[in-house]
C-alpha cells in the first residue's frame, strides 16, 4: 500500500491500458519530494468509488487490487519522460518570469498577466496529461 510524509515514500504515478471493466495500469514509485525516483511494482486497479467518495484523490479504500504485473516499462518510461519534461518544463518558466521581473517600470497589471501567464504555462503539461487520459478512458469504453 503505497504511502508518503512531506512527499517521501511511495505512491501511484501513471494510468495505462484501460479495460472497459474500468481497470487500468499503474506503477507503485517510491518518490522523493513528490519526484518519482524509481518504480516499485505495477499492478491493475479499479476505482472504488465508494471509497474515496468520487473524488479524484484516493484514500487507501480509493481502488481494488485485481493483479500484480510485471513492471509495466512502456509506463516507466512515459512517467520518467513526463516527470523530467515537466521538471524542465518549470524551470524555464522560472527562468523565463524572474527575468521579466528585472525592469522595475512593469505596471499592475502587467505583473497580473506575467503571474496569470506563469501559472498557466506550469500547468499546462498537467492539462495535456489530463486530456490523453480523458480520451484514452472514451477509447476503452
């Protein structure tokens, strides 16, 4: 049972391989600082709705075990791929907002749209990720 204190321990990245039963794949890694460092185990789930009241986040009754897998690679990868993409992703607009905060005669305003814009583009990756999977659930049903 995967489970973390101030974003160190394990817990559930990824979801692969929809069945129109509403099962999936998902990778159980062990994260630092919410980071996934390394994969644990993969197993199939299915969301146990009463559980975790339907809410996106899952408590510990928030999904059933129906079978322990073999490391599922294809989602390894992906999740690898997307973590440090993302990580990557943040740190330019970091680097790209901090730098539009040097001149000192931005108004109001522009410092709303600069701030508004930061925070879009940093959940941007988030919102595509979301999509893929939307579609991806359609597909399996």
């Amino acid at each position: 049972m995967p489970s973390s204190f101030n974003g160190i321990g394990s817990t559930f990245y990824g979801v692969r391989n929809w069945r129109p039963d509403g099962s999936y794949c998902t990778t159980e890694w062990f994260i630092f600082v919410n980071y996934p460092i390394f994969p644990i185990k993969s197993l199939r789930v299915v969301r146990n709705l009463k559980g975790d009241g339907g809410t996106y986040f899952y408590d510990k009754k928030g999904y059933y075990v129906l079978e322990e897998l073999p490391l599922n690679k294809m989602q390894v990868l992906s999740t690898y791929l997307f973590s440090n993409l993302w990580l990557a992703w943040g740190i330019c607009m970091m680097v790209l907002f901090f730098r539009q905060l040097v001149p000192a005669e931005l108004g109001a305003f522009m410092m709303f749209a600069l701030v508004l814009g930061f925070l879009f583009a940093a959940c941007l990756p988030y919102l595509l990720l979301n999509y893929f999977r939307l579609r991806a659930m359609a597909k399996a049903r």
